[in-house]
C-alpha cells in the first residue's frame, strides 16, 4: 500500500463511523468539551479577579517602579525620567500613617498620600482607577483631602464636612493635628484602599512628616513586563547624582503576586484532572476497539499495510473525538466567559423562578433577598470580573485535543503485537 490517503479513508469509513452511536465516543467528547469549556471559564474569572488586584496595586499603590533617595523631589529629576521613551508618567509622593477622627468621635487610622494637585494629569492610570463616588478629587486647597468610600462610611463623612488629621509620624503639638475639608469621596474596587487609604496636597503631607525625607517618584512603564530594561535605562540617567533605591514591582509585590500565581496554577491543575479522566476514558475504549477489530487489522497487514499506518487508523479516531469536543468546549467557553455578568443573571434568575415555584407550592415565603452567586451585600464587587487571556484559551484548547490524541496513541500500541499469520489461520 503506497501513500497516505487510505488512512484517513479507511478511519473515517470505518472507525468513526462505528463509533457514531458509542456512549464511551458521547461521553469523551463530553468530557473534553465540559473540561476545555470549565477550564475556559474559570481561569477566565480567575483572571478579572486577580488582574483586577494586580492593577490597583501598581495604579493607585506600588507603580511599576519606585525611586527613593535624596534629591528625589528634584523637578529636572522628574522631568528627565519623564522624558525616557520606556516611561510612560512620573508622579512624586509622600505617605505619612494618620488617625482621623470623623463625626461622634469616630477614629480611624489611615495610610495618607500627599501628591501635587495636578495628580491626576501626571498619571492617567490613577484617574482611571479612581471612581469618585462624590465630589472632586481637588487638592487646590492645602487642608482638602480626599477619602476612600469605605473609610468615609465608617466615619460617617461627607463631601464638605470637616476631620481631624493626627499625624503619627508627624511632628509634636499643634503641626501634628490639623483640621481638613473632605473635597471628594474615592472608590477603586479595592477594599484596602478604599478602607484605608486618603490624599493631601503633598506639601502638606511635607509639612506632617518628622523626617525630612524626599518624597518617592512613583514610576508607570509603557510596558510592565520590561521593568529591567527601564531599570537599567533609568539606572544610567541617574548615575552619579546621588544614592538612590530603584525598586520593580516584581519585588515590592513578590509575596503578594507570588501567592496568586501559586493558586492559579493549583486551579489550572485541579481543573485540568478532568482531561486525564477523559483520556482514561478514550484509552480504555480504543484498547477494546483494537481487541474487536483484530481480524481487519490482520488483514490489513496481510495486504502490506505498516505497524504504524495501522495504529495511525486508530488515532484518527482520537484525533477526531479529541478536536471536536475541544471545539464544542472552546466556542461556548469563550462566550460565557465573555459575558460573564449576564450568564450569572440567567443563572440566578432560573434558580429565583424554582425557589419562588416551591415556595408557592409549599405555601411558605422566605422572605429576604433572591439568591445570588455573588451577594454584594457578601461580596466586595458590583459584578463579576473576567479576562480571556488568548494563550492561555489555546493552552487550554491544546490540553483537551491532546489528551484524546495521546490516550488513542497509546491505547493503539495493541496493533504492534498483531501478526497477520496468526489471525488469519483461525479465520480460513
């Protein structure tokens, strides 16, 4: 037998077509298309999460890089940062730990940045990130601050009343506790921040330190992931001017971003079982397969055919079985994963409809709020965030079509031990 194309002939004739109705070929590609489509929209979620705390950390608290140092509130120092073609924005601040103390005496500690009035033109990621609830984020004034929701909320403050700012690492006497207007009410969607995080013009935050440290230069990169190579081009700027400390958010944030990676990857391997569970699945029923068709293979191998073209027939099958339920996974995996917000509506409003049939039926009324996935009464999010990462949707994709691939290949290695004269002896 010369070519190749009686393979694929005789595997779609005769394997695939055997197989149609096979509940061990309904529930393999059921398998491989409910991991890729589960796998798909998990870590999908898990991406809005964690991207989402990944960004307001270095937008609003970290930035992709910090210089500390004398002469760091230098403005020719910012300027010539500024100017790198690897820097996107240069922000200066200083952050001093405060008590403030709202209406009925309500005190609360805070982490207090003092930045330039203009903080938001300096750093449109900043902005981007802070979603002003009520009034403006207008430092203009020297005593004007700008309040997280949530620590707001707990002082019983709104825009326009006054606190008392108590400086902890501030000076003694009447420079430590100052009176402030709230200006504007802040919320980032990170709890931490919004609970206990505020702003100040950064003069004043000058005036509340004890030390007389310079301000840090909060550094933004037009690409985060190149943070060394900006290092290096910002290391040669700055050298010989003075002592400095330049510091990657990869390290400022290591045990942080560490532990997420970490359980990422346990979810990307608890999920992926479902695959090894398939590929069991599929490598059990092609070992029957082989064992039934033991005649066909020997004559097959009577007329010529090879060990390997034989065993080929057999992996088509897996091949098949492997990038259709990789497909029937992946085409309605991207798209729930896409709307994630209105699929967790439909869910919950068919879950609300059952409750609310069983409680007529029943005659009994719960009462209360319908159910939610994510109750934000429970939960600190408004919706439920998802980011389909292209590379990881094709990893995931790969996973599910080779696992059917590979379990049909070894499940296949049956054909090798079958000898034609063998066969066909007990046939004639």
């Amino acid at each position: 037998m010369k070519g190749t194309f009686w393979i694929g002939y005789v595997a779609s004739r005769y394997v695939s077509r055997g197989r149609r109705n096979s509940p061990s070929l309904v529930f393999s590609l059921l398998g491989i298309a409910t991991g890729v489509l589960a796998l798909i929209v998990i870590i999908a979620v898990m991406n809005g999460f964690q991207l989402g705390f990944i960004e307001s950390i270095l937008e609003i608290s970290s930035y992709h890089l910090r210089l500390e140092g004398p002469g760091s509130g230098n403005a020719e120092l910012s300027a010539a940062i500024s100017s790198l073609p690897e820097v996107l924005s240069v922000l200066p601040f200083e952050e001093i730990d405060v008590l403030l103390r709202g209406k009925d005496s309500n005190i609360g500690g805070a982490l207090v940045r003092g930045v330039p009035v203009d903080a938001l033109a300096l750093d449109p990621g900043l902005a981007s990130k802070l979603n002003m609830e009520a009034g403006f984020f207008d430092l203009h004034d020297p005593f004007a601050i700008v309040l997280g929701a949530e620590l707001a909320r707990r002082l019983y403050i709104v825009v326009g009343d006054e606190l008392n700012l108590l400086s902890i690492s501030g000076g003694i006497g009447d420079e430590a506790n100052r009176l402030f207007t709230v200006s504007g009410i802040f919320r980032s969607g990170f709890y931490e921040y919004d609970l206990g995080w505020a702003f100040i013009n950064i003069e004043t935050a000058a005036e509340l330190r004890r030390e007389t440290a310079a301000p840090v230069l909060g550094i933004k990169l037009k690409n985060r992931w190149q943070d060394q190579r900006a290092m290096d081009v910002i290391g040669k700027t700055i050298s010989g001017t003075s002592d400095f400390s330049l510091t990657s958010w990869r390290d400022y944030n290591r045990s942080f971003f560490g532990a997420l990676r970490t359980e990422k990857l346990m979810m990307f391997i608890l999920v992926g079982l479902i695959f090894i569970v398939v590929g069991l699945n599929i490598f059990q029923a092609q070992r029957r397969i082989v064992l039934e068709r033991k005649e066909e293979i020997g004559l097959l191998r009577a007329l010529g055919a090879s060990n390997t073209a034989v065993r080929l027939i057999f992996v088509w099958d897996g091949f098949i079985v492997g990038l259709a339920g990789a497909v029937l996974g992946l085409v309605p995996g991207l798209l729930i994963a896409s709307h994630i917000p209105a699929f967790f509506s439909f869910l919950e409003g068919i879950v609300n409809f059952f409750l609310s049939v069983i409680n007529i039926i029943s005659g009994w009324n719960a009462g209360g709020e319908e159910f939610a996935v994510f109750s934000p009464r429970i939960f600190y999010i408004k919706e439920i965030p998802s980011r389909v990462i292209p590379l990881e949707a094709i990893l995931i994709f790969l996973f599910g079509f080779f696992s059917a691939l590979l379990a049909a290949w070894f499940a296949s290695g049956k054909v090798s031990g079958t000898k034609p004269a063998e066969v066909l002896r007990y046939e004639l």
